[in-house]
C-alpha cells in the first residue's frame, strides 16, 4: 500500500507527458510524409501508431517500476521518487518516441 498512489500518480504523469511529445511526433511525421502515395503514408502511420504503443506501455511499466525502485531501494520520498520515475519514464518514452518515427521514415524510405 505503500507504493500504490506513487506508483499511479507516476504513471499518469507519465502517460500525460508523453501525450504530448505522441502529437510532436505526429506532426513531424505528417511533414515527412507529405508527398508519399496515400498508401504508402497509411501504412507509415500504421507503423508509427504500434511504436508510439509500444512506447507508451513501455514508459508507464517502467515510471511504475521506478516508483518503487526509489522508495525501497533508495529510501526516497514519495513524492521525490515519484517526480524521479516520470522524469525516468518521460526519457525512456521520448527515446522510444524518436526511434519508432526514424524506423519508421526509413521503413517507407
């Protein structure tokens, strides 16, 4: 009980936060794809819409790991490993964030 309401405050942060970095994405991929055949973008976005799931799924798992980690392991507050697993998770989504719209430019070359 004592991990629970970190853990879900930082996944939301998290989740919120990459929210935002999922419309960045999807308007620098809309300019890379602007003169493709309208199959070939559509598939691009397929493409691109597993990654940012991934890449969503992924960040939150692991805000909520961090949570955890920091309270038991480091005996941090509640509310510093909190802002510490979404700085963690944020990082870890913008990384993986990057990476699905470069595979996925490359993919439809």
């Amino acid at each position: 009980m004592l991990y629970k309401k970190p853990r879900i405050i930082a996944v939301i942060l998290t989740e919120l936060a990459l929210g935002f970095v999922v419309i960045f994405s999807l308007f620098m991929l809309s300019l890379s794809l602007g003169g493709m055949n309208p199959n070939d973008s559509s598939m691009a976005m397929v493409i691109w819409a597993v990654g940012q799931l991934g890449a969503l799924l992924a960040a939150g798992i692991f805000a909520a790991w961090a949570t955890k980690f920091f309270i038991a392991r480091w005996n941090w507050s509640r509310s510093m490993a909190s802002l510490g697993a979404v700085m963690a998770g944020v990082l870890l989504g913008v990384v993986f964030s990057a990476l699905s719209v470069v595979l996925t430019v490359l993919w439809m070359g």
